[in-house]
C-alpha cells in the first residue's frame, strides 16, 4: 500500500492523525503568492505558465509541510479551452462570453480539441510530480459540469445562479447538450493531468447545493457518476474526491451514488451528522470554517480539535469547508496543522 497518508485515507485506512491540505492554500493569503503573481503579470498568465504554476503549488508546502499539493489552476480553463472568452476583473472576479443560444453553442470546440489551450497545465503536473516531497501526494482536480455551467451562462459568478436556473426551465434541451460537452470536456482534462502524474482528482461542483429535488441527481450525481466511471475504466484505482458543496441532505449516499473514493464536506453540516451520515460509506474530507483562518485563537483550536474528534473512528482527510480566503493570517494557519497534528 502506499506510503502517502492522503493516498491511504482514500484507500479507506483510519489513520492516527489525518493527513491535511486546504482548499485554496496557493493563494492571496500568501505573501509569496501575491510576489509570484506579480511576477506573472495577472492570473491566467500564471496558469499557463507552467514554472510559474508549479512554483505557487510548491509554496504552501514548502511553508507549512501539508500531506497533498493541488495543481495550481482555475476550473474556468476548461470553458476557455472549449472556445469561451474569459478573462478576470481585479477585485471582482471572472467574467466569460456566455452560452445561452444555439448559435452560442454551435461556436464551441469539441471536447477532443481542449488539450491544445491545456497543455501548459499538464506540463505543471509534470513539473510538480519531479519536484514534490517523496510524501506529499498530488491531487488535479476540474469543475464539476453543473459548477462550470453556471459560469459559462451567466458568464460571471452569481449567488444564485439563477441564469443557469432559468436556461434549464426554458431551453433544457440546450443545457442538457452544454453539460454534456462539459462532462466530455472533464473527463478529457482530467485524464490527462492523471497522464501527467496526477495520484488522485477532485470534482469541485460548488454550486451543487442550488439544485433541488431530481435536478441534484441529474445535474449533479449524474455527471460526476459518469465522469467518475470513465477515468477508473481509463485509470484502474485512481481515487476521487467529489465536493458537491452545500448537498446538505444530498451529501448521504453521494460516494455510492458516483463512485468517489471521498466526499468532501462544507462547514454548513455538523461532523457529528457526517459521521453518522457520509463517513458510514468511506472517507471523507473537511470540514472547519475558512472563517477561523482569519479569526484564530482557541476557537480555532478548539473546533479544530472537534472536527478531528468527530471523525476519529473512520477515514478522514483534514480540510477546510471552502477555500481560505484572502484576508487569512498565515499564522492561524500554521496553528490548525499544529492542533490537528498534535492530536
Ligand atoms: O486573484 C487571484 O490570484 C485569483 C484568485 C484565484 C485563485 C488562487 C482564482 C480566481 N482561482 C484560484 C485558484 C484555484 N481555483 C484553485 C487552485 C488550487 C488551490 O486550491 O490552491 C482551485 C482548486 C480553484 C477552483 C475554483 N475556481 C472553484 C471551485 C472551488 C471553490 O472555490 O468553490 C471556483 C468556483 C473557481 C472560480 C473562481 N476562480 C477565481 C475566483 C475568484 C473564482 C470564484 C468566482 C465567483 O464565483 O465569484
């Protein structure tokens, strides 16, 4: 079995002290980060500059020893790949060409063609996979088809998402077809970054928790079910993560009902409810507020403590319930890794 701790929590293995990584943990936060960006010129070209790309992945390890490195990377390269424009407004975030008409459709690059635009990034895996600790693992990750929808159609971030809502009421036949070569295009990409030297995925669908009813297992379970069979027929044991943030009720039965190896969980359900309700069927990962990051102190040793607690007697990755945000102290950082590993 592997000696990587990520890698023996997603085989199922109940480890002494979980292995921890943080979702967004190459970022603004970080002096470093901010410098390397810089450096870059703005953040696509740090995506697609592979030394770049791989020296911010690189940075959170170095500083804090986590057990898992995450590509450095953004899930809107695959709209862009697939012929979207996208670009990002500073202070505000990304913003797209949208797809919301036949024609808008008809204009997209097959599923096939996405490597040409992604190759950059399939060079940083390569890059990192040379350069990583002998004990840190490697995780690639995409959007998730529904999550990446909702930018493409609106063409920017929404908290509602409520034009990729009103699509799928009014044309579902075209927003059937648009997920459709999304979860090609995913499976694809991601594919190539195991490829590359990838030793597990992660499936972001952060906007999973908007659908409701028969929409969640449409456009959520349905997609990463099958994105998910495909890369283990391509990839015998490759372990994924899936993250259908804020499923809520939806999170029960979700590693059954799509074949992840994990389900990472937000801060918005209980790890007591998790235990009970989603690590029953495997590992999971979570599931501290990012919140905590920025305010410390012993609540933050404190619910970090309950978090390791609660999830003590199966499978767990340590992690936060969303990614950490620019106004984080690394410090309280570095005090989260010491409480979870001082168990
Ligand atoms: O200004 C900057 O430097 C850009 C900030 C930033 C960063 C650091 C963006 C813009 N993307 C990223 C990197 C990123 N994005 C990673 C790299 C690895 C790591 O975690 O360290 C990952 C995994 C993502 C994934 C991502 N991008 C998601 C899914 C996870 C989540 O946070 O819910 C989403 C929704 C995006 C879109 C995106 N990219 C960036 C922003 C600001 C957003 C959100 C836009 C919005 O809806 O407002």
């Amino acid at each position: 079995m592997s000696q990587k701790k990520l890698l023996r929590a997603l085989a199922g293995e109940t480890l002494d002290t979980p292995p921890i990584w943080m979702m967004r943990q190459a970022g603004r936060y970080l002096p470093e980060y901010r410098a390397t960006r810089e450096k870059a010129g703005d953040f696509l070209s740090l995506c697609y500059n592979s030394d770049l790309a791989a020296e911010v992945t690189l940075q959170p390890i170095r500083r804090y020893g986590f057990d898992a490195a995450i590509l450095f990377a953004d899930i809107l390269l695959v709209p862009q790949a697939l012929g979207a424009d996208l670009w990002f407004v500073t202070g505000e975030g990304p913003r797209l060409s949208t797809v919301t008409a036949q024609s808008d459709f008809d204009a997209l690059k097959p599923a096939a063609d996405i490597h040409e635009t992604l190759n950059p990034i399939y060079e940083t895996v390569r890059i990192l996979s040379r350069e990583l600790p002998s004990e840190t693992a490697l995780i690639g990750f995409a959007g998730a088809p529904w999550t990446v929808a909702t930018y493409m159609i609106a063409g920017r971030g929404t908290p509602d998402q409520a034009p990729a809502h009103a699509l799928m009421a009014q044309n579902r036949t075209l927003f059937e077809a648009l997920l459709e070569r999304i979860t090609e295009a995913t499976i694809e990409y991601l594919s190539a970054q195991v490829d590359a030297g990838a030793e597990c995925v992660k499936l972001f669908d952060s906007w999973a928790g908007s659908l409701g009813g028969d929409d969640f297992d449409r456009y959520a379970t349905a997609p990463a079910a099958r994105i998910i069979a495909e890369l283990k027929r391509r990839h015998p044991g490759l372990p994924v993560i899936a993250f259908p943030r804020e499923a809520g009720d939806k999170y029960i039965g979700f590693a059954k009902a799509t074949g992840a190896d994990c389900v990472a969980l937000d801060n918005s359900v209980s790890p007591e409810w998790a235990a009970a309700n989603v690590q029953c069927d495997g590992c999971v990962q979570g599931n501290l507020s990012p919140t905590h990051m920025v305010t410390g102190g012993q609540a933050l040793i404190d619910e970090t403590r309950h978090i390791v607690e609660a999830f003590s007697k199966g499978p767990h990755i340590f992690n936060l319930g969303h990614g950490i945000t620019p106004d984080a102290d690394p410090e309280n950082v570095q005090l989260m890794i010491d409480t979870v590993r001082s168990k």
